[in-house]
C-alpha cells in the first residue's frame, strides 16, 4: 500500500506526522511526502520543514491520499497543481483521506459535493458551501473518501483505516507499539467540552 | 520561553511533532530543532526528513529541551555532541525533558541517577541500569526533569508542561485549537489492554 501525503506551504505539522505514524509504522505500507517540487516545505509556525522526495508528477497514482489542513489551505485552494493532482489522484485510490482543514482541499477537487464531510470544530459547517454535507464527528467515511477532525483526528482516523485495509490486530499492533493510550491532562478538546471563554483564542491560534 | 529538540538519525517523527506541535502552538513559545549540523536528519522509517535549522554550538541555553526517541537511541547514546549538550542545556533549563526511549540520552547524560522516569513500555525497566528508578506511567516529573512514556505520550507530556509553565487556560486553548479529544478505534495501546500475541510484533515494528 503506497501512501501519498501532499505538503503546501503552511501545513500544519502533526496533521501529517500523525497519520504517516500509523501508516508508516504498518507492515507492507510506504508513505511519500510529496509536493510541487522535491525539497523543504516549511509548516505553519515557520519552525518546522518537513522534506518532501517526490513531486506530483512522480507519484500519480497513490494508493491512498492524506491530504494535511494547516493555515496555508486558504491559498492551497487555489493552487492548480496540487488540487489536480488530488482530483486525478482519486480516480485511482482506494481510499482519499484528509485531516483538518484539508477537507476543503478534498472538497476544491470537486470530491466532496453531496458526500457527509468533516473538518475542524472552527469551519466544518462552511463544507456546506462546496455543497458537502458537514458531520460533527472525529471520522467521517463516505464510500472510499475518509475525512478527519481537527489536527489530531487524523491519528484516529489513521488507525481506523490501517484496520479496514489489513485487519484489527495489524491496527492495534501500531497503537501499542505508539503506546497510543491517550490521557489528556484536561478534557477541554472540543467546543463542547472547553471553558466557552476559549473557543476564540483557540480559533486565532490556529489562523 | 524557548524549546529546543534535538534531532539523530533514526528519531521517531510522532516523538517531535506531538510535543512541538502542543509548545508551537502556545503563544510566547519559540521551538528550534537543533542537530549536531543544521539540515535535514531522516527518522526511523527512512521516509520522512525534518529540517534542523541549528547546530548545537549555536543553541546552548533554550529554557526547555525534548529530546525524542526512536531505534536511533541505541546510537545516539553514545553520541558526545548530543549527550554533552544535553548535559550542559540542563545545567541552565527550566525542563528537561524526553519522549520514548529518548529517557536513555538523558540517563546517558548523567541526569536520571536516583530519579524517577519513564520511557516506551518496551523497556522503561532497563531504566533502572543506569541508576533510574522506572515508573509505568504516562508522564512522570522529578524536580524539573519530565519523561513520557511510548511516542504518542508527549502530547499528554507537553500539555501538562504548557499548564505548569503558564495556566490551565492556555494549555486548554491550545487543545482546543489540535482538537486533541483523542477517540481511539482500539483499546490497544499499553500491554495491560492489548491482546497479549500482540506485545513481540509490537516490540518488532519500533525495534
């Protein structure tokens, strides 16, 4: 199983460390980071570059697509190179995935129209506009497209996966060797859940 | 406040995106990923490169360190540019800190000797041959040294450290803005709640 994850200036980093964890870590699976060209992308905290060895034309057709959300999804949108390459991708994948914001990606490549889509907490509902039907919900499938929450949904979504393409076992044989037993010192992950006073200041975070 | 995390060769990614990607995020935080040289250092799975952007020289006093593990470790622990550095930013931190096996550099630096810590559930006990007293939990803190168990541990690592270095709100924030309401399809992450024929290919996939 090939997977593809595509990097655009100002992705958001753990968007695509933490499904590559899961994808990399599984038996008989390689994950390419690609992009226009081969060489650094630089992520949306201008701290961190991630290189990518392949460029779009070099890996056509992936078995499987994660496409990251970050900041830079407001210009990537426009960005003919990448969202072709998802669209043409799809027509070949088995599953086309994407984590964050990068559902908006999914949805520029025409992917997402009448399909139950999901995004981060901050602009799910605005999947609407591209005519996706917008789910609350950490994992979304409709059909072979798989969409993730906020950020670091996508490890869940990853792992999710791993057990559809190989099996259960194969799946929780990564999320123990990742030690993916998750304690969150507060339980403030969602709108729903976090003092109310904060949803703006975590919006304007991740802007 | 300022992070550095140190990258070698055969680091494992998850190790350094979780606990940049909570730290980055925090407003009045600046993370560098530093290496022996500037440049590209390639994780454990052969495919993924991050960029350091500065030597070790170059960065000899952050506030705070992360050192993250990964099979590299059984190298890198006899690395004296990397455990010397580690060693002597210790001297001056506000936290010290590891994810995964990365507790062997800093034991490897003289800076577990009598402290509690922990490390991956794969071998947290061989803590104890360099004088470390090892403790199964998620996150431990002995004085200002803080260790996280396997990978994914330093998510749960650097939002308890965000709290204590700021307030509970900004931590909070900052997890409302990943979304980091984590829904694991499994409960497989530890060894007390996976399948037991689990626990060797576990162990073999992170070797």
């Amino acid at each position: 199983m090939h997977v593809a994850i595509p990097l655009y200036p100002r992705y958001t980093a753990l968007d695509v460390v933490g499904p590559y964890t899961v994808l990399a870590f599984a038996p008989g699976f390689t994950v390419t980071l690609v992009a226009a060209e081969p060489g650094p992308v630089v992520d949306d905290q201008g701290s961190l570059a991630m290189t990518a060895t392949a460029s779009y034309a070099e890996l056509p057709r992936p078995d499987m697509i994660v496409v990251p959300g970050g900041p830079g999804t407001a210009a990537a949108i426009s960005d003919q190179a990448l969202v072709g390459w998802i669209a043409a991708a799809h027509q070949h994948t088995r599953w086309t995935t994407s984590v964050c914001a990068g559902s908006f990606l999914l949805a520029a490549a025409g992917l997402l129209t009448g399909r139950r889509a999901t995004s981060h907490w901050g602009w799910v509902d605005r999947l609407a506009d591209f005519g996706a039907e917008p789910v609350h919900e950490r994992v979304v499938t409709d059909g072979r497209i798989v969409t993730a929450a906020g950020v670091s949904a996508g490890i869940d979504m990853a792992l999710t996966l791993l057990a559809e393409s190989t099996d259960v076992s194969t799946a929780q044989t990564v999320q123990l060797a990742m030690e993916y037993a998750p304690e969150p010192p507060f339980d403030a992950g969602t709108p729903q859940t976090a003092p109310a006073n904060l949803i703006k200041p975590a919006l304007a975070l991740i802007r």
